[in-house]
C-alpha cells in the first residue's frame, strides 16, 4: 500500500489535467506503480486490464524492451538535438521519411510537435500563412464538428467543441465555427447513413455560405470522434466532406491524434477512408504514449505554397523539442513493433472487441454499442425507446469508473454515460474476453445504484 504521504505530496502539489480540483482533494490519486502488456498494477498491488490505453495512447502496450533500449540507446548518444538553424539527427530525418513514405497520397512533408494539441496550433499557423501566402489573407475562418475534440491549447480548445473545454475560458473565438455533429445514435435526420452523410454536407455548405465563401479557410475533421463519445460516422462521411472542401476550395484536415497508428485498423484512419487531406495530425500511438511527440502531415501543395512564400525569409513557427531525436528514436521503434505483427493482431483483437461489446446490447442499460477496431464506446441509457440517458444525480462518470476499477478494468466513463475502450493492440483473447465480463459485471452492478433504479421506473 502506498504512503499517504504521497497521496498528500499530490493533493498539495500536483494539478490534475481535466479534473474538479476540489474533488480531487476530496477524494485523493490512484498511484500506478507498474505495467506490463495490457495489464497496470497500482501502489497497493492491484493489477487491472487497460482497457483505454492510458489515455488512448499506450497502443503498443507497455514494457516493450525494444522501445526502452531505443530511447536509452539515442540518450546515451545525443540526447537532444534542436532543429533550429538547419540542424538535426538521424533518428528525426528517418522517421519523418518512414512516415511519409506511409501516409496517404501526397502528404510527404512532416513537422513534428510535442503532442496533438500542438499539432492542432501548427495547422492553424501554417494555414493560415498557406492562404496569406496565396494572396487571399481574408481566409481566416475555420469550421469544426460539434462534439468533437481537437487538443486543450488555447486556440484547439476553441476549435474542439465541448462545452467543458469552453466554460470559463473566454473560447471560442469568433473565426471558430461548428456544424452539428453526424451522432447517428442520437441523429436528428435518423439513422440511415445516407441521409446523416447529406445532413452533414448540407450544414456544411450552409455554414461556408453564412461565413462568406472566401473567408473558410479549413474544416477540421476525426475519422472517429474519439472525446465527444466515440461516435463513429458512417462509412463514406469522411470522404463526402473531404470531396466538398475540395469543391468549395478550403482545406481539410484530418485530426488522427486518436484514430492514428493502428487504433481503428490500418496506420492511418485515413486510408481506410480513402481520402488524402491537406493536413494529417498525429501524435498518443506515434510514441505508443512512452514518450511526447506530435506529428503534422503536409500535402505537397500546401508544403511548396508556403516554401515559395517566404522565399529567403524563416518560417517563424517552430518548438524546442520539435523533432526531439528520443522521441524520434521512440517513434521507430514503435512502428517497427506495429508493422511486425501488432497492426494485425490488433485487427483480430479490435473484431473480438466489437462482438464481445455486441453481445452487451440485451443489456437493461445498453442502448447503443459503436466502434471501429480497438476503439469502442457503449452508450448506457434508462429507456431504450426514448433513448434516456442516465440521470446526472447518478455520477455517471465518477461511479462507473470507479465499479470498473474495483472490477478489474480501466475504461473511460462519460459524464452522459457513454464508456469509451481502446485498449492496447496487444491484447490477447483472453485479455478482451476478461475486458467484456468485468464491462459486464459493471453493468449489473450500475442497474442497481439507487438513482439509476429511481430513473428506471
């Protein structure tokens, strides 16, 4: 058992990402002390199934001696090497050549950030020059999806749309525009995948006309709406809005910070899409979480229009641990792991995940199950006709996380009552078969809290 001194240590001093600082101190940390594969074991010696990656970013797993000695090896050689002043390291150069050698079509060009949300601030700076640069500075409106999530940086944040990453923070700005979301559970058009696919183009359109045609710069878009609830578009949704950008001549990026690096199947959700946006952003399963890191992907177009722009001056964008060459030395580490052999039992892994989940719908409080590979959300509800959500007096998502917990399993648990899972893609059978009875046993044990048993009748 941990000291409660270091429980102390932390309520005095450390601040929690995304978190009621009061209830923390009310209630205290979990210490996780160790992890191995798929499994983490905390500071008393509990050993619970990850059933969410960290924060869906420990793709690999954990404990991967070969990405240890990856980041040992390049520490004890050059352990930091700016990119400043046209220097760098080996182990940047390759990796930014690996990956595009791997991404879609023609996005050759990459910049490295420290993690999403920067990456998120990067594509907002270079397009911004892309378009002062072409001459037409007046393109300085950008779109997002409601309910989806692109970083917690100032100017991510406002682009994210969430109210709990708005409120109290004076964002968004006023060039920051929303659509409504494809949501098919909850979709006001239905569930037919044709008619959510026009609803979003229509609104789409609609919203470029409202802001003025030349004023849109770019349209921000995740293959699969990783914090807004793992909500899953239908097949065909990416590559209908990637087309109308296209026809409307803004640019689209495509936000893979989640979705990237084997979470939904292949590499890049984007692949299986078919579409090859402007921009691609990555970072969480780049480094497999072991260590920070960010990626831009840049079209050739974009790449050569901004070059061409600043002719002999600087591109007056850059971080000081952009192109870290540890991170780097990480980053090839971890996509030799994905592409010997962890890429395809992740396929395999993410088919028993989905029909594990499936097999939960005859579930009292299942009104919704959704997910694409190892990425998969259950969304809880008190009447399945009307769609109820769970009564807000029944702590959604401190409780169900807290019943998971002593369970066994790390899940993420919304606030609306919507569990998230994305575990690692090393998962065995045994491991998603024990992800699905504890995800089980959660359930029973949340249809019996007292104000979930009052929402029912």
């Amino acid at each position: 058992m941990y000291s409660n001194s270091l429980i102390e240590l932390d309520r005095a001093h450390l601040i929690h990402p995304v978190a009621s600082y009061r209830s923390h101190e009310k209630l205290g940390v979990r210490v996780l002390a160790s992890a191995k594969g798929a499994t983490v074991t905390d500071a008393s010696g509990r050993q619970l199934i990850d059933g969410f990656a960290g924060l869906w970013c420990v793709n690999a797993g954990y404990g991967h001696e070969s990405i240890v000695e990856a980041a040992a090896k390049q520490m004890r050689e050059l352990p930091y090497a700016t990119a400043y002043f046209g220097l760098g390291s080996e182990p940047a150069i390759r990796l930014a050549s690996e990956l595009a050698e791997r991404a879609p079509g023609d996005l050759n060009h990459v910049y490295f950030t420290l993690g999403g949300s920067d990456a998120i601030d990067s594509t907002i700076r270079f397009i911004r020059y892309y378009w002062i640069a072409r001459g037409e500075p007046q393109r300085d409106q950008f779109i997002s999806v409601e309910q989806g999530y692109h970083g917690s940086s100032t100017v991510g944040a406002g682009l994210t749309a969430l109210p709990a990453f708005h409120a109290g923070f004076g964002i968004p700005f006023d060039w920051q525009h929303r659509i409504p979301s494809h949501y098919a559970y909850r979709n006001p058009v239905g569930g037919d995948p044709q008619a959510i696919i026009e609803a979003s183009l229509a609104a789409l359109r609609r919203k470029v006309e409202e802001i003025g045609p030349e004023r849109v710069a770019a349209f921000y878009a995740e293959p699969i709406q990783g914090s807004g609830g793992v909500l899953v578009p239908p097949r065909g949704w990416m590559k209908a809005m990637r087309e109308l950008c296209r026809e409307l001549g803004i640019l689209f990026v495509a936000d893979e910070v989640i979705t990237g690096f084997g979470r939904t199947g292949p590499l890049f959700a984007s692949t299986a899409d078919e579409i090859v946006p402007d921009f691609i952003t990555t970072a969480k399963g780049l480094t497999s979480g072991y260590v920070p890191m960010g990626a831009v992907f840049m079209a050739d177009h974009v790449y050569q229009t901004i070059a061409d722009g600043a002719g002999a001056a600087a591109v007056g964008h850059g971080y000081t641990y952009s192109a870290h060459p540890v991170s780097a030395a990480v980053g090839l580490a971890v996509l030799k792991l994905y592409e010997n052999g962890l890429l395809d039992n992740g396929v395999k892994a993410g088919a028993r995940l989905m029909e594990g989940l499936e097999s939960l719908r005859d579930h009292p409080l299942v009104g919704d199950v959704r997910g694409r590979g190892m990425l998969a959300a259950v969304e809880l509800v008190v009447d399945k006709g009307k769609k109820t959500p769970l009564p807000a007096a029944a702590e959604p998502a401190r409780r169900i996380f807290d019943r998971a917990w002593e369970n066994g399993l790390v899940i993420r648990a919304f606030a609306n009552g919507v569990l998230g899972y994305a575990p690692p893609l090393c998962c065995s059978d045994e491991e998603i078969g024990a992800i699905i009875e504890r995800t089980r046993q959660t359930l029973d044990e949340t249809l019996e809290d007292p104000d979930v048993r009052r929402a029912l009748r």
